[in-house]
C-alpha cells in the first residue's frame, strides 16, 4: 500500500512525536544470547509460526546454511577491540555514530529534495495479535461525542512487530553498552541514566539511502533465513548508482511485509531474512549512523555450525560501533517510490519521542524525495 504524499519539510517531527504514548514498560530484554522469538518482546502465542513450533523451518534453516558461516566466535570478539568506537568522540560520549550526521551532511540531505514528495518508513500501528506481533498496541477510545472525542494509545514496542529506534540502553555485552558504560546505569526505578533515546530527541536529518536487495535478485521478497552479504550490498551500490558514505542512513530492504502480505504472519523472531554478521566491517568502514531495516537486522537463523547467536549483529552494532538502529521499518512504500523517481538517496526525517530514560521509541522515519 502507497503511503506517498507531496507536503513541506517542516512539521515532519511532529509525526513521530506523537505516534505512542508509552503506557507500558521498556525494559523486556533478555539475557545475552537468548534465542530469538522467545525474548525481544515476543508475548504470549508469538512463538506459533503458521502452524509450527517455536522453532525456525527446514526451509529457512536450508536457506541460512546454503553458504558456511563466516565469522568465527574468536573473531567477533578480535572485533570487538579492532572495530570499537569506544572513545572516539571522547568518554563521556552518548550519541556514538550520530557525531557524524554535520551540519554539511545534513546541508548535503536536505539538497536531494526535488520533488517535495514525502514517503513513510513505518508499519501501520498494528493492533491485532499475530504470530509475529506478540505484543499489539493497545488503542483506546476514551471518548466520542458531539463536542469531540479522544483515545489513548500504549505499546510495548521492543520485538518484531512494530517500528522504533533502538537507544544503546537496549543491550548490553558483559555488562557494558556503548562506549563502556555500565548496565548498571539502566534500572527498572530509574530507567536508561546514561544513553537513552532522549539523547537523539532533537531529531535526524541526514541522507538516507535505501538497499533493495529483493529488487537487486529480481524477486518480491527474500526468503526466511536469506543472509545478505558485503556483495550484495556493493552490487546494489553499483546497480543503482549511489554510494553509501560517512553519516548514512542506510536501509535494508529484505520484502518482509510484501511475503507476509501473500503468505500470512509467521513468528519473525526464529525466521527471516537479514544481514550476515561479517557485513560489520564494512558499516565500520563505511562510518554507517544509522542501520535499519524490516527485522532486527540479523538473518535468523544463524547457518548450521555458527558460533555466533541470533543477534550478533544486532547487538554489536549497538555496543560497538555506536550505530543506531531503526528495527521493523516497512520498506515497501519507498521500494515503490524509489523507483518511480530512479532515486535511491533521499533526505531522512524521523524523530523519536522525548523519553528522557527511555530504551528506544516507536518511530516514524519520513523520506523526502
């Protein structure tokens, strides 16, 4: 479904300023290395997938393993020192990657705008429990009359159903988040004290480019379990003739929502489509501030042998690099306006909501063409 409409730049905050109200809690991570499907917000019949168990197919493990992994335990963790961005941008530092988003490259973004046509990254806000969406919003009528009417909207937003953006606060590696700060700095009194999502309330603009590697292949949609590699990635720079920079949003388009629209929900969290871990030299390299895309990033499940868990890049990404994460966007809409404008850069506007010790928020990213 077309979610396109010509309008001015100004006032685009406001979309994603008022997408939830946050009436439930934050904090539903789990342990490091829990399986997929069974921690990042997956609730109560979430783990059904079209008739199976909590487990992912044959089909989609065939797809994961159809190339051995790539990256071994001892080299993830060699990574985790040769890649780090710990430091960078000094020790107090709590925006990580989004110190590269200048005002030269905001300047250059808002230069792609030709057209003044406005596209939505985001779901649909979606009520319904599914198989994949464990944890629907709740939508409210307070009231209806003559005079007006009024409602409410909470949402535990975590998992794999609806869009937000990810705040370091979200995970951690042996206690640590972004740039060594201590997990004892989030708690369930006080919230995210050191690198929560308010840190980005005054909002991102910069270019965003979208990699559509469905339309690379010359398919719908990827299938469960379809690993996407460096190559990939290069291939579609070449074939659409743009090239992702220092300051980039860049989003992976895998064709998510287009399978589920033909083929019905299935449990996201053990199944899907997605990056392989050994892209992370390449987003270090590329100075990537903002990763997103129509999962939680990672191909799932890890191919047959991996030392790696489910959320490896995920995570790392995260931890790491200091690379903020939009997860569970819906690239259709853009797929479609992309290519109607032969464009695959344009100008990002998203802003989360002002939750000052908050672990990520519902978000509504708009691409300006």
């Amino acid at each position: 479904m077309k979610r396109n409409s010509a309008g001015a730049i100004c006032g685009l905050f406001v979309a994603s300023a008022i997408v939830a109200v946050l009436g439930q809690a934050q904090t539903q991570t789990p342990a490091q290395g829990q399986p997929q499907g069974q921690g990042r917000g997956q609730g109560q019949g979430a783990g059904q997938a079209q008739g199976r168990g909590r487990g992912p197919s044959p089909e989609a493990l065939a797809a994961a393993s159809a190339r051995p992994a790539l990256v071994t335990k001892a080299e993830y963790e060699k990574w985790k020192t040769d890649l780090s961005n710990w430091g960078r941008w000094g020790k107090d530092d709590q925006l990580g990657a989004i110190n590269l988003i200048t005002p030269a490259k905001r300047k250059q973004a808002v230069a792609l705008v030709k057209d003044g046509v406005t596209v939505s990254l985001a779901g649909d806000v979606n009520t319904e429990r599914s198989a994949d969406n464990g944890q629907p919003y709740e939508h409210v009528m307070t009231s209806a009359g003559p005079a007006g009417a009024g409602d409410s909207l909470s949402v535990s937003f975590h998992g794999y159903a609806h869009t937000h953006l990810d705040a370091f606060a979200h995970r951690f590696f042996e206690g640590k988040m972004w740039n060594g700060f201590s997990y004892e700095e989030v708690t369930k009194e006080e919230g995210a004290k050191k690198n929560a999502i308010y840190n980005l309330h005054n909002g991102i603009v910069t270019r965003g480019v979208l990699i559509d590697i469905p339309r690379l292949k010359g398919v719908q949609y990827l299938e469960p379990g379809t690993r996407i590699f460096v190559e990939d990635i290069e291939a579609w720079e070449k074939q659409a003739g743009v090239k992702v920079s220092a300051g980039d949003a860049i989003f992976i388009r895998t064709g998510r929502w287009a399978r589920r629209a033909k083929t019905g929900a299935w449990n996201a969290g053990v199944e899907t489509a997605g990056l392989d871990p050994s892209v992370l030299p390449w987003l270090k390299r590329r100075d990537v501030a903002i990763l997103g895309s129509e999962t939680a990033q990672d191909a799932t499940p890890p191919p047959t042998g991996s030392e790696l868990g489910p959320l490896a890049l995920h995570d790392f990404a995260l931890i790491v690099l200091g690379v903020h994460l939009m997860d569970d966007t819906n690239l259709d809409a853009i797929s479609e306006a992309a290519a109607a404008h032969k464009r695959w850069e344009f100008l990002l506007m998203a802003a989360p909501l002002p939750v000052k010790n908050g672990t990520g928020s519902p978000i509504n990213p708009i691409a300006v063409f």
